[in-house]
C-alpha cells in the first residue's frame, strides 16, 4: 500500500450521502469561515439514493420535508422517484460548491481523538489509489446513515441452496436482471415491498407478496393539488413554507394519534383500504397487523398502486411461514407450494452504527452500545462530535437539518468564547435508559446490541417532534449543564 495523505481541517463529514450533503451546506452557509470536507467510501454522492437500483425506488415521505429547508422541492411529485431524488442531491451540491470538497473512494476505518491536543485522526484508505489515508480535525460530524451499504438482511431459509432460480437482496438489485413475463415472489411486507410490487406488476407475469405478519399501509397521493396550486400563483419561497408545514403537522398529529388513539387508527387504516379493495379481499388475514400503529413504521402505498395490483389480479398476498425451498418453487407451512422463477427477499437492513467505524479516546476503544445518546445529535463522552441522524416517525431530512444548524451554533459559540473542545456528561447517575429507536421493527431488534441508548428525560431522550426540537435547538442556550467546554 502506497504512503498516507495527511491534512488538517476544521470539520470533516463522513459520508456524502443526504445527510452528508445537507452538513456541507449547512457548513457553508453557517459557518463559511471553516475548512471542511466530506470523506465519502463509495465512488458517488447520494448514498441510499445512490446505491438502491431496485425497479420502482422512491421516497417513502413527502418531499417538501424530506427536502431541505434551504432548497425547496419545486417538483410537481410530492412522492418522487429515487432518479430524481439523486438529481436534487447532485444538483443542491453544485449549488453549494461541494464538488471539490468531497473526497470519494475514501473508506474510513478508525477515528482518535486526541485530548492533549483537542483534535481528532481520522484514518482509513482510498480504495481506488491504494493508499492509507489520514487527516486531522478539530470536529467531526457522522453522517454515515444506519444501515450497513454492504449487505442487507436475509434470513437463513431451509433449503435456499436447492432452489434453482434467481434469488437476490433488493440492495443487491442490477439492472440486468429480468421479470419479464417471470413468476416473481417478494418477500417481505415492508416498505421495499410495497414499493417493488407495482413496478414489477407492469412486465411480470405474476407477482406475490409472501408475507410472515401484515404491515400497516397508508395512501398518499404522488403529486399534491393544493401545494402544485401554491407553487403556481404565489411566491415559492411562500408556497415552501406553506407545504412543508402542511406536512410536518401532518406527520405529528399522525404519530400522536395513533399512540394516544390506535385503536381508532387502526380501524380507520383498515377502513381506508377496504374502500379500494375487492369485497371478498380477506384484509382481517393480510392488512391488520397485530401490533398499534407506530409500533413499527407505517408504510406508505402511492396512488393506491398496491392495492390497484391486487384488484387487477396482477398480484396477489400470502400471509403464511415459509417451510423451505425447492428446485423452482418455496414450500409453506400451511402445504401450499409457491413457483417462483425469481425470489426476491425484500427482508430488511443490517443495521450499522457509524459505518462499523472504530472509536477511540486518548488510544482506549469506544463501546458506543454503552453510550447514552444527547438531543438525538451527541454521544456522551464523545468529544467535538455530532451524529447526524434524522427521524424515524417523520422525513429524516427534518431532524438533519436542525442537528446541523445546531451543530454550527456550537462551533461558533466555540469561536466566540475562544473555546477548544466540548463533550457531554450525564450527572444523574440514575438516568434510567431505553433503546435509541422506539420501534419493534425486526431490523431495530437485531441492532440492539450494537447501537447506543436513549435516556427517559430530556436531554437525553430523543423528542421525535419536529416543533418540538426545532425550538429547543434553534432557541434555547446551548450551555445547558449537560455540555461542557473548555
């Protein structure tokens, strides 16, 4: 392996993906006197934008406030495709400048922080020139997404080995694989699910979605009448405002019915989908999950193009346990035998944090599932750091931007008081903890052992309001006695 490169910043980003790129442009408009750049591992921005090439990949929010707030979505589709989402990533970093701050093919492996010299290493490799990379910096800010880019979930299913068809992971998805006129099973009933099963619906033969337990789905309309009517007659800057807090109260009075009210949403999801299903369509078996809404994530279905699939007969709904596979076709437990000519296992993620990235403190590794997370943004005892992480419950991109303009309030609160590093602590010493994700969702189980904790009180429990945050990190002081500088 050739020499390292070594180069000292202010602030380096980890990832360049919609978190990465929002915390560039965060930088640049907040604090434009800061050296930055974004070490990214693969050889483009956008990450999942970038990396998911299944057929129908799209947003599962609405766009006006999975955009950010500072580039207002000015597409007629609220629900936008992933091609166009990449567009808008691309084109928001040319508006910023950010093609010359970005390093890719930059795989980070390690970061130490240095407490003498209020500093952190940042080291890794530059996969396409071979060599050991370094560089040097007063912050970090993590915006490596949650999930792991190399692999997705699969369970391990009897009898895989003796199936003779195609099989894949939809993060595995290439273009040159063919469903044409094919018998095409996914399974899974998740978001990818859904949004896999119309598109594939248009060429296959026949699609079913074998599912182990019902999800709860929800309709949106793909393009907005009202809000394409503002951006037509009234200022876009207005029309941006007005669209996005249509949604944004949206989302939270969702959310906090169905946990105050999920009986009455759950019957009222049901009845929604009843109106555009076949009378005989048995939604007691396949739509009614056994769990409350927000339970898990509720998904969303566009133009009721799932349910359309179904009354055309183009696909149909299994609800049952897969016994094993065979030569051409999955075996259930209930002794139905499914042909399949390709499997599609639409299963979930392998959650990882921070990119799987050691941390280390004056040379002593980091157990980071040890850790108590601080405003959803910090880890306690993790100096100068920030991790970028966006809601679970609404548009991530909401929480991205708050953490990041909250981030550079920090920096230059920093400069002002001529102060060198931060971190915070807990000073309860019976700060009772939960997982950091507050949903039972498969791939949230599977993490637990790995991902850091949430507290049961403010600051060290996440909010998931929008409102709420916005005020207690855009207003209130931020020397709060939980942060301490120096």
């Amino acid at each position: 392996m050739k020499n390292s490169e070594n180069q000292f910043l202010d602030v380096i980003i980890l990832g360049a993906g919609i978190s990465g790129i929002g915390a560039a442009c965060h930088m640049s408009r907040n604090c434009p006197n800061k050296s930055f750049l974004i070490l990214e591992g693969r050889n483009n921005l956008g990450g999942t934008w970038d990396l998911f090439k299944y057929p129908g990949i799209r947003s599962d929010s609405d766009m006006h406030t999975f955009s950010y707030k500072f580039n207002p979505w000015t597409n007629e589709n609220t629900i936008s495709d992933g091609k166009t989402i990449l567009k808008y990533l691309n084109e928001t970093s040319s508006k910023f400048d950010l093609d010359k701050k970005i390093k890719y093919n930059h795989w980070v492996n390690e970061i130490c922080w240095n407490s003498t010299k209020n500093e952190w290493t940042v080291v890794g490799i530059d996969r396409h020139k071979n060599k050991s990379i370094k560089y040097n910096c007063r912050f970090l800010m993590s915006c490596t997404g949650y999930y792991d880019y190399e692999s997705g979930y699969t369970p391990k299913f009897k009898g895989i080995e003796n199936y003779r068809g195609n099989f894949i992971h939809p993060q595995k998805w290439t273009e040159d694989i063919d469903y044409s006129n094919k018998n095409v099973i996914v399974i899974g009933s998740g978001a990818t699910a859904i949004t896999l099963i119309p598109s594939l619906s248009k060429k296959a033969k026949h699609v079913t979605m074998l599912q182990r337990s019902p999800t709860y789905l929800m309709n949106l309309p793909k393009k907005d009448k009202f809000i394409n009517f503002l951006f037509r007659f009234i200022p876009s800057k207005i029309a941006h405002t007005i669209s996005r807090w249509k949604y944004i109260l949206r989302q939270i009075y969702f959310y906090q019915i169905s946990k105050r009210r999920p009986t009455e949403v759950k019957a009222f999801i049901k009845n929604e989908i009843k109106q555009v299903l076949p009378k005989d369509f048995d939604i007691e078996t396949h739509f009614n999950p056994k769990y409350n809404p927000w339970d898990e994530r509720v998904c969303v279905v566009v133009d009721n193009d799932l349910f359309d699939c179904i009354r055309q007969e183009k696909c149909s709904v299994i609800t049952d346990q897969i016994k094993c596979f065979k030569e051409d076709s999955i075996l259930l437990e209930s002794g139905k035998e499914l042909k399949a000519d390709l499997v599609i296992s639409a299963t979930g993620l392998n959650l990882k944090f921070m990119g799987g990235i050691k941390i280390k403190i004056d040379d002593k590794t980091i157990d980071t599932s040890k850790l108590v997370s601080y405003k959803g943004m910090m880890l306690q005892k993790i100096p100068n750091t920030t991790i970028v992480f966006g809601y679970t419950n609404s548009s991530w991109t909401l929480k991205i931007d708050l953490v990041c303009e909250y981030f550079c309030r920090i920096i230059n609160h920093m400069d002002k008081n001529n102060f060198k590093s931060f971190v915070t602590e807990i000073n309860d010493k019976n700060l009772e903890t939960e997982p950091s994700i507050g949903l039972n969702s498969g791939y949230v189980r599977r993490a637990s052992k790995i991902l850091p904790k949430q507290g049961k009180k403010y600051p060290w429990k996440l909010n998931q309001n929008y409102i709420k945050d916005m005020f207690l990190l855009r207003f209130k002081k931020i020397e709060d006695g939980y942060i301490n500088f120096k």
